[in-house]
C-alpha cells in the first residue's frame, strides 16, 4: 500500500513539474478564477465523490457565476468548468473544438473509437453515414418494440403496486436497455425478467470509466491494476464484447440484403411499386451491415464499436431522464392532474399502443420531460479538449486544455430560468422559449456534435411515460433533498426512486 502510494506521488509530481515549466499556460490558467491550490495535488485534494461531487460542483459554479467559468488544478493538468451560455457556444458551434476530453480514452478499451469518442475525418465520416439509420421512418417502426417492451413493464408495475412504495428505478432502467437492445442489435435479452452477466457489465464498467477520469491516481495504469480495478475491467469487457460478436455474427448470418435496400429507397424518397410489401423492421445494427456494404466501408470491430456505443449511450441516459421525470411529476400532483388529463384525451380508455400521432399530442408531457432535463440533466458535464488557442471574453484558454461544459450549472441559471430549483413544465412552452439564448439549455449537447439519438431518446420517454401515467397515479415517497443526486458519468439519485402506484381506469 505504501509503495502504491509513493508511486501515485511521483506520477502527480512528474506531471505537476512538466506544467511548471510551461509559464504561459500557468498564467493563461490562473488567470480564470477558481479555489486556491497545493503544490504538487492542485485542487485534487479538495475533490468529493459521489452525491458530495454533484454538490461541490454546483457550489462551484455558484460561487463564480459572475465569471462564467472555473478553473481546477488536477496535479500538473488544467480543467476549465464553463457554464456562460455565450461561452459555451463559442466552443460547441464550432468546427475547431470537436475533440473529446482525453479522459474519455478510458472508455475506448470498451466503446472503441465510435461515434461517441471519434474525432476528425472518422467522426465526420462516421455521422454522415450514421444519420440516416435515425430516419424518422426507422424510428416508426422502432415504436413497435417501444411498446412492445412496455407491455412487460406495465405488468410488473401491476405487480409492485399492490405490494406497497418502491424503488422504480431499476424497472425503467431495464426496460430501457430491453429498447436499445432490440433496437440497435436486434437481440431481445430480457433485461426486465432475467438476470443477466452482460446488464451488469454494462453498469460496472460505466462506473469504473467515470472513477478513472476523475480520480488522478487512477489514471495510471500501474496503480490501476494494483488496486485490481484492470483485472475487473477486463472480465466485463469479454462478457460485452463477446456477447456484441456473437450478435452479429448471427446477423451475417441471416442478414437479408432485399429488406435493406427497401429500406434504402424509402429512405431516399425513391417509389416503391403498389405491390411491394411495407418496411420491415430493421434493427442498428442491420442499417449498419447494410451501410457497411459487404464489410467494405465499415469492418466487423467498426460494427461493434458503434453497436456497443449505442448500447451505453442509449439506454443508461434516457432511464435516468425517465426516472427523474417521474419523480418530479409524482412530487407535483396539480402538474400530474394536467398529464392525466392529456393522456385520457389522447387514448380515452383505451389499451392500445402509443403510435407516432399520439407522441406529438403529447405536447405537456413532453415539457414535463424537457423540464426534468432541465433540472437532472442524464448527463450533467461533458468535456472538449481544446487543439488551438481559444478565446473566451478576458480569458485565453491554452491549446491542449480539457474544458468541461458545466450542463447542470445552465440549466440553474436564475437569470435565464428564474426560481430556477422549481418543478415548472410551462417554462417549455413555445412562447416562453423565444427568448431564451440557444445555448442555455443542452440536455442533448448542442452545435455540430450534438446527440445524434435526441429524437430516439424523445419518442422512448414519451412512449413509457405515456404508458405508465395512464395506467397508474404515482406518488413519489421522497422529498427532493432525499434524492442526493450522484454526478457519475451519467446523473442518478443516490438511493433511486422510490414511488407508489395506484392503477388507474382498469385492471391490465
């Protein structure tokens, strides 16, 4: 222990000394306000974890408002927190800061270099062919495994609703990744009824990526792999990896090039004869082979790092967004009076599936989703690392720095939101969203970058929700001190949350 020590120690001060000896950047740096540093540990020292983190960052960012950015000392690296709406714009509208952070390098032993993590020329290239299989044709017929999986969620909250208050996050959180798996790989795992070593990869290795990144001891992959984190590491990425080639390998197998390219002429507004039969569904992955154009411009590890980017990406944040949503509509009964009253308007009392003209009447429920984005961002900072010089108002931020933009600090900003802590959907009326500076909410990022799933992730929430709110009032059983949010990679409550349900209208 003591050797793991000394040598974390010497790492720290070997980095601490190569950015002392760059005096400009130092000056740059210290020129933006932040809390006062020790030789050698910078601000490392001072850093919290978990619920305390998400607090010590809002803190932060309370603390230098004025300024719109903070600047921390992570040993020898510099991290600028920026949060101005005006700043943030500078840097995600442009062409010139599109790199991720180099700590999102500990997740490219997992995810590769894929859409998430790519930069330059492979990340133009990857959106450009990538855009087309998010269509909003593609989406329409995703709604059939939206509701699909529903169905099986709904019966289990028929279940715990006679057994009292529970904690309801799991529930939404599997039935999400039971979506992103028939969605994007065209596997149904049953996350929701079985227990699964590949479900619990997934979880572990989202919390060992974000331990790495902010943790400076862990970095190493020396210290690292004392601690036996490597050794774990390793075992759930065979279990993903594993279980993603196996996956599609089956679908070379039985992968029917007719149906995608049917879908490729729909897709194109090219006419399909009267007698063709409709669209089948196509699964990511599928649209990816069909891309691929016989492994051509795309190989099978490309395949797998966009499969298992969409995985991570498009199941953990729109559960979080789901539960926070729920929360807070069970928190507020007049708020839930109004869902209600929206959802019986759309479906009466029928028990049918949502379709797409259903989602877009649901215009209030999607403010309540907005606003929940607004107040729990899924994923509360994200990171650029800056390749040239960049000037934000009186400060120069050296090339080479990592800037993390601050989403969760926007999002309170009282002078953009007033009562910003509030639980209030009608500030996502569309004459009430005019004004407002285009980057002051980004839930979904923002600029050339942003999610390229937003309206997957838009029309799943709508769909559960929907599907829960009609069938069931829910009361939420903790008050919003009680949810101790923990500001991971993706932004949870600390004990989950805990909710009870009362069915509506019918028996399921």
């Amino acid at each position: 222990m003591i050797a793991t020590v000394i040598i974390g120690i010497f790492i720290i001060a070997l980095s601490y000394l190569y950015i002392n000896r760059n005096k400009r950047v130092r000056n740059c740096i210290n020129k933006i306000p932040g809390p006062p540093t020790l030789p050698v540990l910078g601000n490392a020292h001072q850093l919290n974890l978990g619920h305390a983190w998400y607090n010590q960052l809002l803190s932060l960012t309370s603390q230098y408002r004025p300024h719109g950015a903070f600047r921390l000392w992570l040993a020898g690296k510099p991290v600028v927190g920026v949060f101005k709406p005006e700043y943030v714009e500078a840097i995600l509208s442009s062409m010139k800061y599109l790199d991720k952070a180099s700590e999102y390098d500990y997740l490219v032993p997992w995810l590769g270099t894929g859409l998430l993590i790519s930069t330059g020329n492979k990340w133009r290239h990857r959106r450009k062919i990538l855009t087309p299989t998010f269509h909003f044709n593609i989406l329409d017929e995703f709604l059939v495994v939206f509701n699909k999986q529903c169905r099986t969620f709904l019966q289990k909250m028929e279940a715990k609703s006679k057994t009292g208050p529970f904690n309801i996050f799991q529930d939404l959180a599997l039935c999400a990744l039971d979506i992103i798996s028939e969605t994007a790989m065209g596997k149904e795992i049953d996350a929701q009824s079985t227990d699964s070593a590949y479900v619990y990869a997934v979880y572990r290795m989202s919390t060992l990526a974000d331990m790495r990144m902010r943790l400076p001891w862990f970095q190493s992959d020396l210290i690292y792999n004392l601690a036996g984190y490597g050794k774990e590491t390793r075992e759930n990425l065979k279990i993903l990896h594993n279980f993603t080639n196996s996956v599609i390998a089956d679908r070379l197998k039985d992968f029917d090039h007719a149906k995608a390219e049917q879908v490729r002429r729909e897709l194109k507004g090219e006419i399909v004869d009267a007698g063709e039969k409709k669209t089948v569904r196509l699964a990511f992955l599928d649209m990816l082979l069909f891309l691929s154009e016989n492994l051509t411009k795309l190989t099978i590890e490309d395949i797998r790092e966009e499969v298992d980017t969409f995985m991570f990406e498009g199941h953990d944040t729109t559960a979080a967004a789901m539960n926070w949503a729920t929360h807070l509509i069970g928190s507020n009964p007049e708020v839930q009076a109004k869902v209600h009253e929206e959802v019986d308007k759309v479906f009466g009392d029928s028990d049918r599936d949502a379709t797409r003209d259903d989602l877009k009447e649901l215009k209030y429920l999607e403010c309540c989703i907005k606003e929940a984005l607004r107040l729990f961002p899924s994923v509360p900072v994200f990171a650029r690392s800056i390749t040239e010089d960049l000037s934000l108002g009186d400060y120069t931020i050296p090339k080479d720095t990592t800037v993390v933009i601050v989403t969760v600090a926007m999002h309170r900003n009282p002078d953009i939101f007033p009562n910003p802590d509030d639980f209030v959907p009608e500030r996502f009326f569309l004459e009430n969203t005019k004004s407002r500076h285009p980057y002051s909410y980004i839930p979904f990022s923002a600029g050339p970058r942003n999610c390229i799933g937003q309206k997957f992730a838009m029309m799943e929430e709508k769909t559960i929700l929907s599907h829960l709110f009609r069938n069931f009032a829910v009361k939420s059983m903790q008050k919003r001190e009680d949810l101790r949010p923990v500001g991971d990679l993706i932004l949870r409550p600390e004990k989950g949350i805990i909710v009870e349900l009362t069915p509506r209208k019918r028996p399921l």
